[in-house]
C-alpha cells in the first residue's frame, strides 16, 4: 500500500474533498496539520514549493493540491500509484 502524506487545514473545504477522495479509494493516509504549526508549514513548503493547501504526497512523491489529484484520477493515473 502506498504511502500518502497530506498537509491539511481544518477549515479547507479543498482538504476535504481530497481526503473524501482518497477515503473513497480506501487509502490510508497520514493527515499533517498545518493550522498554528509555522513549522510543519515550513515543512510542506520546502516539500511541495507551495504555500496552499492540500499538498498531497505518494510514496514522497509530490502529487499537488486537491484539483490535481482529482486530475490524476480523472486521467486514471491515481490508482496505480495507490497500489
């Protein structure tokens, strides 16, 4: 099973929809909240090289935001990375 990391805010309706997308998929994933937590946020951003969230990582590698991830599904490349 892969490793999926997302750097999430709790008031973000795009970290909603990214996480319903994977809870759909029946991936397990690593939630990182970033709200008041400057250093996990500097964290996603030395990672991603992005200052918004979602920032969805596979196994380390950087997918992006929730429109990207939805992107990568509706092109059918989001499954064989979650395998």
């Amino acid at each position: 099973m892969a490793n999926v990391e997302i750097y999430t805010k709790a008031t973000c309706p795009y970290c909603h929809r990214a996480k319903a997308l994977l809870a759909q998929k029946g991936v397990a994933f690593q939630e990182i909240p970033v709200d008041g937590d400057a250093n996990k946020r500097e964290e996603m951003i030395k990672r991603s090289g992005r200052t918004t969230v979602p920032q969805i990582f596979i196994d380390a590698q950087h997918i992006g935001g929730c429109d990207d991830l939805y992107a990568l599904d509706s092109r059918e490349g989001l499954d064989p990375l979650l395998k």
